[in-house]
C-alpha cells in the first residue's frame, strides 16, 4: 500500500503528508507548506517581528496562566533531573545574573525563605550537623567573624580583615593543642 503525497505550495517538493502539519481547515486535512517551509516561514516572522511575537506570547501568558501552571508543574515532575541540570547549567553560566535573583527573591520572599529554612532546619538535623562541621574545619571569615561577634558585639562590617585573621590563627592553636592532648 502506497503512502499518499502531497506538493508543498512553497518549495514545490512532492513530499508524504506525513511531513505536512494536520489543518482540519485544509481539504485533504494537512497544512498547505511542508513542515520544513512552515518552520522556515515561522522563524523569519519571529525574526522580522520580535516585538509582536513578545506581545502575543506575553497576552497568551496572560490569558492562559492557570493551564501553563498545571502543564509547567507536570513537566518538571516527569523531567525532574533533566530541569535540575538546567537550572545549574544556567546558573553557572551567569553566576552575577544568578545570584542577583536569588538575592531579589530572598528580600522578597522573606517569610517563606525563613519558613522553608525552619523545615529543612527541623527534617534534616543529620545534615544540619555534617554542614556545622564542615564550616567549622573550614574557618572561614564569616565563621570567625562569628565568634568575634559573639564576644565584642561588633558588626561583621566593623571587624577589621586582620583581626579575622589573628583569630583564625589563635583557633587553629587551640584546635592543635587539643589533638597533642588527646
């Protein structure tokens, strides 16, 4: 049995209607252009008219909020890994466009950050107790500056590079002598 065909009305090609989009309006219930040329034709009218096409995707947005939210939401959840690595791909990519955002949201979103912080803080105190120690063998400035807070009643800003520096110093001492100890 023979696979029927169809002449695309722009490059001419005698082409199996398999390679034509549906159109119910259309006679024989395929599109008129190959798939090809209607790809072609679309992507030069996006090019030719980027303003137009962000006005119509934006009013779409608009219109059909609740059923992009549904669709978006099942997409992720099919594809959860695949959107995961995305979304560090693209962050790694602009880390200053990234971190901006993040920064924007936290300000924004105070109470739900907190909330969030809290349920993590609450579910995973495994974890919560492998990042503390993880911080503390690093020694980092916010983590000494920390201590300097806690026993001056300084603002980080306030305390000078040095003074991390000296006392970073001064807790690897004590961190030595304990282990001569033990």
């Amino acid at each position: 049995m023979s696979e029927k065909t169809k002449r695309c009305s722009k490059c001419g090609e005698v082409k199996a209607v398999g390679e034509f989009y549906r159109n119910r309006r259309e006679r024989d219930g395929h599109s008129r252009r190959c798939r090809v040329c209607a790809l072609q034709d679309s992507n030069r009218r996006r090019k030719e008219n980027p303003e137009k096409v962000r006005e119509a995707q934006s009013k779409y947005k608009k219109k059909n909020r609740e059923k992009l939210k549904v669709q978006g939401a099942a997409y992720y959840k099919k594809n959860q890994e695949r959107c995961r690595k995305a979304r560090r791909d693209r962050r790694k990519a602009d880390i200053k466009k990234a971190l901006k955002a993040e920064r924007k949201w936290a300000t924004n979103n105070r109470e739900k950050r907190l909330s969030q912080a809290r349920r993590r803080h609450k579910e995973n105190p495994e974890r919560r107790r492998a990042t503390a120690r993880k911080i503390r063998a690093k020694l980092s400035d916010g983590y000494v500056a920390s201590h300097i807070r806690l026993a001056t009643g300084l603002k980080t800003s306030q305390i000078p590079q040095s003074v991390i520096d000296c006392k970073r110093e001064y807790i690897r001492l004590i961190r030595l002598l304990k282990e001569m100890k033990s």
